[in-house]
C-alpha cells in the first residue's frame, strides 16, 4: 500500500488490530479517525467509534516501515 499515514494514525490503527471481536470499538481524534476513514484503513462502528478494515490489516502486515 502506499498510503503515508501520520505516526499517530499508525499507533491508533495497531490499536484498533488489537481489539478483539465483541470488544468496545477504539475512539479517537478526530484527526486521525478522519486520516484512516479517508484512506479505507478503518470503518466507523456504532456509536462514531472506529474499527480496523481488512485493508487496514493488510496495512500493518505489509511492512510499510
């Protein structure tokens, strides 16, 4: 993938990998839920709160460092 996210964007999309199904969504700036909405990394849960797309998890698993 070639999106350059911010560090922040990369921590908090970690993040959302690591909760785990049936787990409270991971709320965030809105900065940064708008950065990984825009580039399809994250989907809007219920309740405005984020969570990781299957794009995202090809995202953190692609190397992209």
């Amino acid at each position: 993938m070639s999106s350059s996210l911010s560090p922040e964007a990369i921590e908090t999309l970690r993040r959302l990998d690591q909760v785990g199904v049936g787990q409270a969504a991971l709320a965030c700036a809105p900065r940064i839920a708008a950065e990984l909405l825009a580039t399809g990394l994250a989907a809007e849960a219920s309740g405005g709160e984020l969570e990781i797309t299957h794009r995202g998890e090809q995202y953190l698993s692609s190397g992209f460092e």
